[in-house]
C-alpha cells in the first residue's frame, strides 16, 4: 500500500511538472509571435541645419533634445531588426539602395566647425536586406538599383547619431527621386510597409518646411511663415482615411502656402515624409514633433505604428 500511494504521488508531481513546463514553453512561443507581429514604425523626422543638431546649437535645441531623447519613447530601438532610412540628401533618377556591408559617411555641407567632419556612425550596412528591398521594389514596378559605395550622408548621420549612438541597428539608405513626383514617392513607400512587418523600422529624414530664403527673409515678422501649410500636413498626415492621406499628399503643391514652405523644383525636402506616409499604410498618423525654428517657421514629425 506504502510503495504504491508513494507512487501515485510521483507520477502527480511528474504530471504537475510536465504541464507547468509546457504551459511555459507555450507562453513563451505566444509571446515571441506576438513580437513577431508587431509592425515596425514608419517615422518621418526632421534633421535640421547640417551638423547644428551635433554641435549645441541654441536654435537647434529643442530639435536635438527630440532626437535624442524623446523618439525612444516613440520607437523601441532594441526591437528593431533594422532601418531603412529615406534621406532628402540623396536625389537619383531610380530609386538607389545603398547595399554594402559597411558605409563611410560622407560630409555633404560646408563651412562649418573642423570637428563636424570627423564624426563616426559605425552602424553596419545590410547587403542581404537591400538586395530583398530591390526585388520588392522590382515587383511593385519602382525602378531602382543598388549603390554599395556612396557614404551615409548627414541626413542619416546626424539624427542617427542622436537617436541611436550605439550604432547597433544595420541601415539601408535609400534616395528620394529626382523628379520629387509625390504620387511615385508615396507608391514607394507603400512598397516598402511589406518590410515593417518583419521588424524593420522605415525612417524618413528631410524638413516639413525648407525655404531658408523666406525663413532669413521673414526672421523680424515676429510670426510662424508657414503655419497653414504646416496645419494642413497635419491634417492629412493624422487623418483616419489612408485615402485622403494618399490623395492630401499627392496634391500638396495645390495647398495654400505649399510653394512659400516648398519653393516649386525644390521640394525634395518633403519627399521622405510622403514615403514614410505610404508606409503607414492603413493607420492614422501621429503627430510627435511641433517646433518653431527661431520662431519664424513650424516643422513637424509624425510616426506610423499599429494598424
């Protein structure tokens, strides 16, 4: 009787045992699919002046706290498999894919500080990833091409610099097209949403207003320059609709203000927001950044997450 109640208790706890481990190894695969079907963000930001967001700038101030220490509580870095950075810096006839295993940067502004040209961003490059980029692309009919040469460019260099100083996160820069058509930009991005699903974050960096003629021009008005057309990207960019967001942005040079805030062939600053923007695809925006450059004009950030 002894031997035979010690071994029905043995075989309970071994039942209790297997099932507690189980329940655990089930748990955790619900938990690792769940991070799995997180979508990636789709995040446009603004980079400012050249290096002025490195080098503590006063009129930069409000910018480089946002960079670096506000969009981590947007975007949770650690979770991101990597970066596909549109920069404004970048203007190709095709679509242009960088694709080396590691990228120099490359200063594209002049006339400042010596120790503004000795930055260093080791971030690794990608080949694998960009290589998938361009049969997506191909599929989707965007015409692009890899380039395994050109440098990071300060449109990716700055706010990375910033926003991820570790420079853990591979990142594939991508150019904006020459021809700044919103409606290719935006097919663009919603070619490149496919890649948010597995993790990989879509980073858009320009300025939502560039017409530093106007800004200089207009610093003793004592008033934003550009604040109905910075409402009115606020408007489209928050909208609940993906349809009038897509159609906002493809006819943004008929809103009222667009051609003060994007003087006409000069738009290339606005085209990272419109990819960014079709990689939303079906989720509103969010607005997460509202600055007033020296009080004279508005720029704003906006980031895609969930559907």
């Amino acid at each position: 009787m002894l031997v035979h109640n010690t071994l029905s208790i043995l075989v309970q706890v071994v039942f209790i045992v297997f099932t507690t481990l189980l329940s655990m190894n089930l748990i955790r695969h619900i938990t690792d699919y769940r991070k799995i079907m997180v979508l990636a963000p789709a995040l446009f930001i603004n980079h400012g002046g050249g290096p002025m967001p490195l080098l503590g700038d006063k009129i930069h101030a409000d910018l480089t706290t946002f960079l670096r220490d506000e969009v981590k509580n947007h975007v949770t870095l650690k979770e991101l498999k990597a970066i596909i950075l549109v920069t404004v810096h970048w203007e190709e006839n095709k679509v242009t894919i960088s694709s080396g295993k590691h990228h120099n940067l490359y200063f594209d502004y002049y006339g400042f500080p010596p120790e503004s040209y000795k930055y260093k961003y080791d971030a690794p490059g990608d080949p694998e990833l960009a290589e998938r980029i361009k049969k997506c692309l191909d599929k989707a009919g965007i015409e692009s091409r890899l380039d395994s040469k050109r440098g990071w460019d300060h449109g990716v260099f700055v706010p990375m610099m910033l926003i991820n100083p570790e420079a853990d996160i591979p990142i594939i820069q991508i150019s904006v097209l020459s021809n700044q058509d919103p409606e290719q930009h935006y097919k663009l991005g919603q070619a490149l949403y496919e890649f948010r699903k597995e993790g990989i974050a879509v980073f858009g960096s320009g300025m939502s207003y560039h017409n530093m003629r106007e800004a200089m021009n207009s610093r003793n008005l004592k008033k934003v320059v550009n604040k109905e057309f910075d409402d009115f990207l606020n408007e489209v960019c928050t909208a609940e609709s993906e349809e009038k967001r897509r159609k906002g942005l493809i006819s943004w040079r008929e809103q009222r203000g667009a051609s003060q805030a994007h003087p006409p062939r000069a738009a290339e600053h606005l085209m990272p927001l419109i990819v960014v923007a079709g990689a939303g695809r079906s989720a509103p925006g969010k607005r997460i950044f509202n600055w007033d450059m020296g009080g004279t004009f508005r720029v704003s950030g906006f980031i895609w997450k969930d559907e």
